[in-house]
C-alpha cells in the first residue's frame, strides 16, 4: 500500500527510510517531488535536497500527527 506524500503530514512514507536518500537515489514519485518543490517554491527550502533533509528533520524530531499544534 502506497501512501501518498501529505502536504500537512509530509512523514517519509513507509516505502523508504529518508527523503533525502530517496531523492538522491530518483526514488521519489512525481508527487512526493511536488511535495518538495511546494517547499522551495513557498521559501522554506532553497534546493529539493534542503527539502528533504527538512522533512527527514522533523521526523526526527516531530511527528506531525502526534504534535499538539499550538500548545
């Protein structure tokens, strides 16, 4: 089962380990790319890779679907 990328969940979907390792290796599927690009495009990233070491970050560090936003 595929999950597809989440702009407000963008956790590394099962299928592999890392963004950014995904991305290097082509792995990414055109809306996982677009996931990244929304990334650059909105400012939050200046390269696709940047993006995906963001999203690898806050896996690490936060969960979105556990995280209570604003408290």
């Amino acid at each position: 089962m595929t999950i597809p990328a989440d702009p407000i969940d963008p956790t590394a979907p099962a299928e592999f380990p890392s963004w950014e390792l995904a991305l290097a290796q082509g792995r990414l599927k055109p809306e996982q790319v677009a996931t990244l690009q929304a990334m650059v495009d909105d400012g939050k990233a200046k390269t696709l890779k940047e993006a995906a070491s963001i999203l690898d970050l806050e896996e690490t560090i936060i969960h979105p679907p556990e995280h209570m936003w604003g408290s």
